[in-house]
C-alpha cells in the first residue's frame, strides 16, 4: 500500500518552530539546531523532486516509532500539546524520511565514535593493551578498534550523501556509563563486560534502523555494519565465558586448542536464534545538537 | 579432550531441551510479524526492476560457497544452471515470498548439513569430537530450525504452502561433493562455515530487495546471527573471527535456485 503524500506547511512550521523558541526555550534548547536541519532539509528534499511513491503501512509505522522515541528521548515532547502537533508535522513523509534517516545516521556515527574511544581508553590498559597483556585479546581489540573508525567515517560518509551534519562526537547518553565505567576497569573482564554492552546496543540499533531507513544507501551501509557488531559480540562472549572458567590459556586463534574449549564456548556467541532489540538505541539519541 | 558417543547424544539431547523452552518467545515473535505481514501479502508479491538481480538472477555466486566449503586451494564444484524455483504443486512464489522461500530452503540445508555432521560424529566418522564443537552443531541447528520455521510461518500466514526443501542447487552442487569429503571436525566446520557465510550474504542482500518492513525485519534479526556462527566457527578454526569491517554480499543465493 502506497503511503500517502503529504506538503510540509511551511507556514504553519515557521508559526510552530518560533512558538517552540519562545514558550519551550529550556525544553526544546537540545533540540533547536536539529530541527533546524530538518526544516532545511525538507525544502532540500521537495527542491530534488519529491519521494519513491511506494512504501508499506508498515515502514511508516516503523519510522512514527522510531521520530516518537527520538523526540521523547531529546525532550521535546516535555509540553503536552506542542510536542503533539510537533509530532504531527515531522511526521508529514515529505518531511520526515529524510530528516529521521540523518538522525538514525548521526547516532550510529556516535555509538561508533563512543566505540572507538572506548577501546582507546582499553588498549591504554596494561592488562589490555600492555606488554604482558593477552596478545589475541590485544589484537582484536586493537583490530575492533579500527573497524569501528571505518564504520564511523561510513556512516558519515552516508550523512554526507544525504547532506546531513556530520557526526563527530560520542553518543550523549552511553558516554556517560562509559566514563561511569572508567574507574572500574581493573580487570580484562571488566572490559570485556562494558564492550558487550556497547556493542550489543550498536547491533541492536542498527537492526531497528534497517527497518526503518528510508534512503538505500543508508540502510545497506547500516545493514553491512550490524551483523559485524554482533560479530564483536560473540567473541567478546566467547572471551567473557572463557575469562570466567578461568582459562584465559585458551584465548587464542590456535587451532589445536579446539579440543581444550569447554563445551559453553560452542554456544555461549549466540545466545538467541533472533537478534533481539530491547538494547537499542533511541534513534535521535546521538543526533547532532 | 574429546566426548564419547553417549555423551554426545546426551548433550545434544539437553541442548534441544533447553532450546525448546525458549521457543514460545520465538514464536510469539513471530506470529506478531506474519499477523501483520497477513494483511500486507499482496505486497510480497509485487516485483520491482532494481530486486530482477536477486528475483532473476544467474548463478555465479556459487563459486564462494564452494571455495569457502573446498578450503582456500578447493575448486568451484558448482555444476548445476540453477532453474526457477520449483515447488511441485504449487504455485511459483514471486516477490518477497519468494526471498522467504529460498531463506526457508537455506535454513533446512544447515539443518540437515548440521545434523548429517553430528549423525557422523556419532558414528566416530570424524574422529575425535571436542564439546565445544558438538555443542555449536547441535545449538546452530537448533537454531537454523528455528529460522526455517520463522519463514515458513511467514508463508503459511500467507496463505502458501511451507517450504520443506532444501536448496537443492547449494546441496547438489557444493554440499553433498564437500560433505563426502569430510573426515573431520575441522572439514565439518570449513563447510559449515561456507554455508553460514552464504546463508549471511543472502540475508544481507536480501534486506536490500525486501519491499515489505515485516519479512525485512525477520531477515535482519536473523542475519547477525549467522555471523555469529561464522565468527565462531573461525575462531573454533584457528582464524581471525571477524575479518571483514563490513558483511558483505559475495556468495549470496538466488531465488532461481532449486528447491526441493
């Protein structure tokens, strides 16, 4: 089913945006400069001759989802009515699709910035990124590392194409329970445990936002990256298990030490046939300010 | 450290236990997709130019399987053209159903491939089967099942027949000439790891042609999980388990191939 089509009120969106500054300035003070991308881009995007007329039901509902937990989660739903209509004018498709993929795009460039400061910080570790360190622990930290600096720059590469504000910066909210995470690395478990959830909810986040991208290349350069992250995941729960039987010996990519492995460590990378998604990510939660 | 035969059947025997009793969440999920996927079946079947590739296409992408499965020096073995989808009886699926069917054939044949591996390892063909590896078998096909049943639910929702096939141009043309080959775990991996890779890539693409949100949202829950086989199948191999920054496409399967 063809989703219906609608023109952006300019007029009613300008009325809306300056009643917004006036009466929700503290409400809205995070928000401001996003929207005013997405009023920008919404003229970019009727400008470049309007939108594929075909989408399902399904996509639209998926993306209202998606734009409600963005804006509930960047405040702008504080004052019942105004984040009603507000609501109901980004939801209008000419304005929305493109301007929720570059929110859906900044915050997975930012869960890549936080990931790859995060495995800085792990690798300045001696017990991470030390002489005595685990070398194969080294390696795939060093080497995951680098991965994510590539998916960073992909997703900003992507936001590029759709002429959407770079994201340079870390996911707001997750670096918070990073840099609360710091003092208590004292240990390669530790690190093990906080990587797991960075990259559980980098998954996560992608396998929502695949479902709900609008722009092709977008949701394929997402795609590509998500089954990655979940890759991270199931070593780094291999690792954990192993870390927890006490036979970090047995962390290493040698061959002959398949037979040693303790039979968890067949299954413990994949703990669900389903990739679940209740550690994702709120879609606007790393969109630029 | 290797397990006896009994210790094999009775760890796969707790396995399927325990992963029986997470199935009721799998299939509320399920049913919660294919209830809303009900009232949209029209629109799987709709075809569109830019998914002809994929709906249409020929066979060359064989060749990885059949490198991954052979090892890095084996030959393509593939040898058969592959034909439209065939399912005796009933009617040729298009669109979407037809990606869901070809999902469903891929996730028998890993079943069968899995459950051939751990009949052989039973059966001391194999030699000596470490526990991590018959756990990973029989946890992988448990949920390789799993997925199967998933797009079958999704076409019996929709008023089509399941798939109970596998996808005969993969089995004829790389499976069953690798598997006879087989004479250890490490050979049993190498395959599997050749079958997870492309069942990974025909995810990935077909999430790039899936038109309906629901049956998209299925194929990309189930992706990363067949990457996490893979990764651990490198690692259980001796290989980096995460080689590629992005998941790609070489190898996918097409809606041409035979199902049966």
């Amino acid at each position: 089913m063809a989703v219906e089509r609608s023109a952006v009120d300019d007029r009613a969106l300008r009325d809306l945006l300056e009643e917004s500054q006036d009466i929700q300035s503290d409400a809205m003070g995070a928000t401001r400069e996003p929207l005013a991308e997405l009023v920008e881009l919404g003229h970019e995007r009727r400008a470049g001759g309007g939108f594929d007329p075909v989408e399902a039901d399904q996509f639209r509902v998926e993306r209202r989802r998606l734009m409600r937990s963005s804006l509930v989660a960047g405040g702008a739903l504080a004052a019942y009515g105004f984040g009603g209509a507000l609501l109901r004018l980004l939801e209008t498709p000419a304005f929305a699709d493109q301007a929720l993929d570059v929110q859906m795009l900044q915050t997975s460039a930012s869960l890549e910035n936080l990931a790859v400061a995060t495995y800085d910080t792990a690798l300045a570790l001696p017990f991470i990124g030390g002489d005595g360190a685990n070398a194969t622990v080294k390696a795939f930290v060093t080497t995951t590392r680098g991965q994510h600096a590539d998916h960073a720059k992909a997703f900003n590469d992507a936001l590029t194409k759709l002429g959407g504000k770079l994201q340079p910066g870390a996911d707001p909210v997750l670096i918070d329970v990073v840099n609360k995470a710091k003092p208590t690395l004292t240990d390669a478990g530790k690190v093990v445990d906080l990587a797991i959830t960075l990259e559980t909810g980098a998954t996560e986040t992608y396998q929502n936002n695949v479902a709900a991208l609008a722009d092709p290349n977008a949701k394929m350069v997402t795609a590509s990256i998500m089954g990655v992250e979940a890759q991270h995941v199931a070593v780094l729960l291999a690792v954990q298990a192993l870390l927890k039987a006490s036979r970090p010996d047995l962390i290493n990519l040698d061959p002959g030490n398949v037979a040693n492995l303790p039979d968890v460590a067949g299954k413990v990378g994949f703990p669900e046939s389903f990739q679940k998604t209740d550690m994702a990510r709120a879609a606007g939660e790393g969109a630029t300010k | 450290m290797a397990i006896s035969e009994s210790e094999l059947v009775r760890l796969t025997a707790d396995l399927d236990e325990m992963h029986r009793a997470t199935l009721p969440a799998m299939h509320a999920a399920a049913e919660g997709w294919t209830e809303q996927l009900r009232s949209a079946a029209s629109d799987l079947g709709s075809s569109r130019t830019n998914r002809r590739r994929f709906l249409a296409g020929g066979g060359a992408a064989l060749g990885a399987l059949a490198l991954a499965a052979c090892g890095s020096t084996g030959s393509n073995k593939a040898t058969g053209n592959p034909t439209p989808t065939d399912r005796p009886g009933n009617t040729p699926l298009t669109g979407d159903f037809a990606v869901a069917a070809l999902a469903a054939s891929l996730e028998h044949l890993a079943v069968d491939t899995y459950q051939a591996g751990l009949d052989a390892a039973t059966a001391g063909k194999l030699g000596a089967v470490p526990p991590a590896v018959a756990t990973f078998a029989a946890t992988a096909k448990a949920q390789h099942s799993d997925h199967a049943a998933a797009w079958n639910s999704v076409l019996t929702n929709a008023g089509k027949a399941p798939v109970t096939g596998v996808d005969l141009t993969v089995k004829n043309g790389v499976v069953d000439p690798a598997f006879a080959g087989v004479t250890d775990v490490t050979g049993l991996a190498r395959l599997a790891l050749g079958l997870e890779n492309v069942a990974a890539a025909t995810y990935l693409n077909g999430i790039a042609v899936m038109e309906n949100n629901n049956a998209l949202k299925i194929a990309a829950s189930i992706q990363p999980v067949e990457m996490q086989h893979a990764a651990i199948l490198n690692f259980v191999l001796g290989q980096y388990p995460v080689p590629d920054a992005f998941a790609k496409t070489d190898g996918y399967r097409l809606t041409s191939d035979q199902i049966g």
